[in-house]
C-alpha cells in the first residue's frame, strides 16, 4: 500500500507524494539535477555528501542497478523523483532501484512535479527543505523548525592514507576531501602511481611523502568551512609542488591564495555545463556538480582567470603565475559526461616533468 509523504520547503512550499526507499524524514539543502543519464552515478557521487536532490528527468530507475558499475554507497540523505521504475530492464542489472535506496537508507519521494519543484528553486535559490512522513498541522512552524536544525555539511573522503596500488612513472598524492574513484584511475592510467590522502592531512605530511604532484579533489560543502584545510593548503603552496585542484579543491586552493569564493544561486549541476577557455577561445561541454564558485570580483592576485560558465560568466579555472599548479570548478574526469577536457590531466603530467610553460 502505498504510503503519503511530502517535500517542504523552506519559504513555504509544499509538495504531496509517495514514500519509496527508507520511507523515513530527511532535511537537507535542497538541489536539482538536469542530467537525463548516469542516476547511479549521481547517487553515489561524494559532491552530494548531506543534500536532497531532485531529478528533472522524469522517469529513473528503468535499468536499475548495477554494483559493478558502482559498487560505492549513496552519499546523498534525499532522493525526489516523478517516476521511480519498478521494472527495470537491463540484462546486467542486479535489483531495483526502490530496494537499493531502502537497504542503504535514503529516502525517496515519488509521484511529484519534479521539475516544477526546480524551477521554483531556479526563481528562488537553493534552500532548505525537508522530507516528511506526515503532513504538518503548522507550516510556519514546521518551516521554523527546518531553518533552526539545518546540519552543516563538510566534505568527507578516505579516513586514512591509502597507498598506491600500482607503480608509475609519477609519484600523485591525491588529496581527497571526496573524490570520485574516476578521478584517481585517470590518473592511474597516465602512468601515475596515486596515494590517497585524507582532509584533514596537513602540508609536512603530504611533502614527506615526496610526490612529484598533488591533486585536490573536489567534494561536498561550503569551501569557507574549511579553515584548516586552507592553511595547510597555503603551506603545501610554499613548497612548489606541481598542484591540479578539481571541484572544491579550485576553490580551497583560490582561498588559500587570499581569493573569495561565493555561493552560486542555484548551483551548477549536470552533464552539459557550457565552458569557454579565455586562452583559446575553446568552447567546451563539461559535467559539474557544486554550489559555490570562485568568486570573479576577489581573484587571487597570482592567478589568471583561464575558463569561465558560457551561462553566467562566473570562474571556472585558474592558471597561478608564481606556482606551478592550476586549477578547474569542473570534473574533466566525469565517465556520466562529456570528455572534453581530459587534455588537462596531460597538462598535470607535463607540469610533473618540469614543462612549466604547459598550457
């Protein structure tokens, strides 16, 4: 039988719909997705670490799931779709997706206006909202309750060093505030032999491991919250150690330089995320999946503004003039999107081998 539950948003709004997954209450940020593809993808990406996300496409669920394709857990607390598929169709898949998202309690709710609900949060901003079981006799006061028990979300990664699994030619230490395992076999498969650092790792640390490169992940939250992760940043910087920061970690390496960062409206998440190298003059397709942004008008004053959004014109990559390291708000790595960009991880490697003019 099927059992009511309901979407409240922070300025008000209510939705009604059906429980499916954990069938429990969830409050998170609220956020929307616009790609049609790759759910599982999303799903178990660390970028939504604390959120509730909903899809714009209607119908998910319909190959179902597959662990060998993604073996990692949901990182996300709310699912909102309009049409959850109970028979998918895939000669590989291993369950439903109802059963995936309950066994790993994550909350779903179905049968609403998904893209209504996003383009509210497009007018509007991201916001808090919350999942519920039953519906509210007072909305002022349940909204009330929701502003004042929000959870403050920081990114997580492995909890200790992970060494590297194979030789290469290059020694990585791969910082990682939540990194996606696409990310490191990039890497791997360029011939670099990558160890995993945790967050909260400081700047001797990582140097004593001698890397010939440090790539900064990206990850869930607001990048401000990061204080100590910044400061041992700004000391790893010192000591000129060829950087590629991807996600949060462009943006922890632009506040460690003295730039700002801000928050993005609605954010930038999706497969087709337009790009322009200010370099070039190249347009490129790229997959996103953040909140926050360097912000344009507080640049570090080391670093020149290299890609920009072909939708708003905020950053998306920094080349830095004193360091040789460079950094990008998107995920040229991403399997569920476009390839475009996979030229940068090339431009790492040359930075390692001591091509200080790559570009």
């Amino acid at each position: 039988m099927e059992k009511k539950g309901y979407l409240l948003l922070e300025d008000g709004t209510l939705y009604e719909g059906v429980l499916r997954g954990a069938q429990k209450e969830a409050a998170a940020e609220l956020v929307f997705l616009t790609s049609v593809v790759g759910y599982m993808d999303t799903l178990t990406d660390p970028a939504y670490e604390g959120q509730i996300l909903v899809q714009t496409f209607p119908a998910i669920g319909n190959y179902g799931v597959i662990p060998l394709d993604n073996p990692a857990k949901p990182r996300l607390v709310g699912y909102v779709v309009r049409e959850l598929c109970d028979e998918p169709s895939n000669f590989r898949c291993q369950g439903k997706l109802d059963d995936f998202l309950r066994e790993n309690g994550v909350t779903c709710l179905t049968g609403v206006d998904t893209r209504a609900i996003s383009r509210r949060i497009r007018d509007n901003g991201v916001m808090k909202a919350a999942i519920l079981c039953e519906k509210p006799e007072d909305i002022a006061a349940a909204v009330e309750n929701l502003k004042t028990n929000a959870v403050k979300v920081m990114p997580k990664g492995c909890e200790e060093i992970v060494p590297a699994a194979r030789e290469g030619k290059y020694s990585v230490a791969l910082w990682d505030f939540g990194a996606k395992d696409t990310l490191k076999a990039e890497l791997e498969a360029r011939g670099c032999a990558v160890t995993c650092v945790p967050a909260d790792s400081t700047a001797d640390i990582i140097a004593e491991m001698n890397p010939d490169g440090v790539v900064i992940t990206g990850g869930a939250g607001d990048p401000a919250d990061c204080v100590n992760a910044v400061n041992e940043l700004r000391e790893l910087c010192h000591k000129r150690i060829p950087t590629m920061g991807v996600g949060l970690g462009h943006q922890l390496l632009a506040l460690s330089q003295n730039g700002g960062t801000v928050k993005l409206p609605y954010g930038h998440r999706g497969g087709n995320q337009p790009i322009k190298d200010l370099r070039t003059g190249m347009n490129y397709i790229t997959t996103q999946n953040h909140g926050y942004a360097v912000d344009n008008d507080n640049l570090p004053d080391n670093a020149t503004l290299r890609f920009i959004n072909c939708n708003d014109g905020t950053c998306e990559g920094l080349d830095y003039s004193d360091m040789p390291a460079f950094s990008v708000q998107f995920m040229p790595q991403q399997n569920g999107g476009p390839l475009d960009t996979r030229f940068l991880f090339e431009r790492f490697i040359a930075l390692m081998g001591g091509n200080k003019e790559c570009r």
